[in-house]
C-alpha cells in the first residue's frame, strides 16, 4: 500500500498516485474478512473532559450545558474595575483644580479648547539651551499637564469600554434561566455513570454550586412536564439511567393539545348557552366553563398570574355579552 511520507511535499499528483495505489483486497484482507474499512480512521477512546464534553453534546436539545456563572467573581471584577474609573476620575478632579487656578492663560484655554489642549499636550517642553542659566519657560507646567491629563483620558476611554462591556455581559449573564430540577438531576445521573465522576479535581462537584445556569431553558408548564416524563426513554446500550425525549415532539403535542383545548373552551360554551333555556342553568354553565377555563391556561401555557387572571376576566365578559345577546333575541328585543 503506497503511503505518503509527511517529509515529502504534498502535491496534487502524489495525492492522485496514493488514491490509486491501494488495493484493498492486497493491503489488508484480513480487515476486509471481518468487515473493517482499514482506511477509517480509529476514534480514540474518549476519557476526562473530553468523555463529558460528549455526553453534554450528546443531547439533541442542548438541556444539559449547565455551566457556573461565578456571581462573586463577576461582582469582584466590577468592583475592581469600579475602583479604577474612580482612581482615574479623581486625577482627572485634580488637574482641573490645578489648572482653573494658573494665572497663565493657556491653562485655563486647554480646559476650555480640545484643539489646544492637544497642541499643548502634543508639543515638546520649551528647554534652555545648554550651559544657559535661564530655566524652562513658564509654559512647560502647562505642557506637563496637557500630557497627563491627554494620558488619562485615553486610559480613562480604554478602562470605561472594558467596564460598560463587563457591566453589560454581566447583566445578560444574570438573566439566564436557572436548570430546571428535572435537568439538573439528569445531568447529575449523567456525570457519575458508572459510580465515578466523568471528571476530577476542583471541576468535579461544579454540578452542586448555588450559581447554575442552563444555557438553553426549556418550558416548564405542567403539560409540558408531564409529557416529558411520559415520553422519556432510556437509549438502547446506555447505562447512564437518563430517559431521553424529543423535544420538537414534546412541542408539537403541545401545540396540538392548545389547539384543541381552544376550540372546546370557544364552541363549547356557545352551544352549550344557545340550547339552555334556563337563566340559572346559564349562569352555571358560565362559572364551570370560566373556571376550567382559567385551569386550562395554567397548566397549557404556564401563563403568570397576573396573565391568567386578566384572560379569565376577558372570557367571563366574552360569555356574559353572548347570554345576554341571546336573551334579547330570545325575547324580541335585539
């Protein structure tokens, strides 16, 4: 079998000649026999960081990329960051004190004129000449500042970017869900298969920090759980103990299930008022439709209160117009 040797340079005709010079039936018969492709490449066997890295990838639906957020760090990081701004805001509060009380007119203009202050913090000091027994004019303090306070302003630009983009990441860390209890679990499971931990060290107990974030949630109203739990399987050949699920299909049921649980609660009650005669009978059918109604939501959507309080309200109106619609045209009066 023709091979290509890493020290020679790779070229298109020695790719060509290696594609043609290989047999399989002369290379290696016996990998044939037992039906190997002796050209495949062996995947290692996967251990450590690597084995968990997998198993965390393994999941269709990315549930179990749960991560610490490291709050107190972040906090750390802001303050010190903080401390910096506040350094460099008190040395920029000095320099104006020392130049609105120069009597030289050029201090006060650099305060006042950005074009001046960089003239003046872009020029070089104003030096006697050697062996002259004449000092440095009295602009070189002037100058000096100019320097240090166009220095501290372009700390002060790069400092206060690294802030406002670690205030903003911070913020949008702080917003990501939680692992739901029936992730955090599986994960769990997942990560001592086999009675050991799939990593060491001080990574190995990251799973019971106070700080997890997952970084996909999942819904959580009650039929979707339900319909987890029920559809949840273990893998054939997997000894981890984790069921397994289809999300796409836990959300098509329940798009499926709130369809139909709208057309009931929308056809139900007009035919069931429009065929009842009876005033108090209405009244009734109005209660048990409002409060199957308000449960139904719950447990389809996951609304909050506030949500499912302001959607009960809404159909409770909605199906006392309808009686009262009917009653009027009962008696004549529409």
């Amino acid at each position: 079998m023709a091979t290509l040797d890493i020290h020679e340079p790779i070229t298109r005709a020695s790719l060509a000649s290696h594609a043609t010079a290989r047999p399989l039936q002369q290379s290696m018969p016996e990998d044939i026999e037992l039906g190997r492709d002796p050209y495949k490449p062996v995947t290692p066997a996967r251990t450590g960081y690597s084995l968990w890295a997998s198993r965390l990838a393994s999941d269709r639906d990315n549930e179990p990329l749960i991560f610490r957020k490291f709050d107190s760090l972040g906090a750390l990081n802001l303050l010190y960051l903080q401390c910096e701004l506040l350094d460099l805001e008190d040395q920029l509060d000095f320099l104006d004190f020392l130049d609105e009380r120069q009597p030289d007119i050029e201090s006060v203009r650099a305060l006042r004129d950005w074009d001046v202050l960089q003239a003046q913090g872009g020029s070089q000091l104003t030096r006697s000449p050697p062996g002259s027994t004449h000092t440095a004019s009295p602009q070189s303090a002037a100058v000096i500042r100019s320097k240090q306070r166009l220095e501290l302003i372009a700390s002060l630009r790069t400092k206060m970017k690294e802030y406002q983009e670690a205030l903003l990441l911070q913020s949008q860390i702080a917003r990501l869900p939680a692992p739901s209890n029936r992730v955090l679990q599986a994960t769990k499971q997942m990560f001592l298969q086999d009675g050991w931990p799939a990593i060491q060290g001080k990574a190995r107990d990251y799973l019971q920090a106070g700080d997890l974030v997952a970084l996909k949630g999942s819904t959580q109203e009650p039929i979707s759980n339900f319909l987890r739990k029920q559809s949840a399987r273990e893998e054939k050949g997997s000894h981890t103990g984790v069921g397994r699920f289809e999300e796409y299909r836990i959300e098509l049921w329940v798009t499926l299930i709130t369809v139909l649980v709208a057309i009931v609660f929308l056809v139900g009650p007009v035919l069931a008022l429009y065929f009842t005669q009876s005033r108090p009978a209405k009244l009734a059918l109005v209660a048990v439709f409002t409060a199957s109604f308000s449960g139904s939501v719950w447990l389809v959507t996951g609304a909050r209160r506030a949500e499912v309080f302001l959607g009960t309200a809404t159909y409770a109106a909605v199906l006392v117009v309808f009686i009262s619609n009917s009653d009027g045209l009962a008696d004549g009066t529409g």
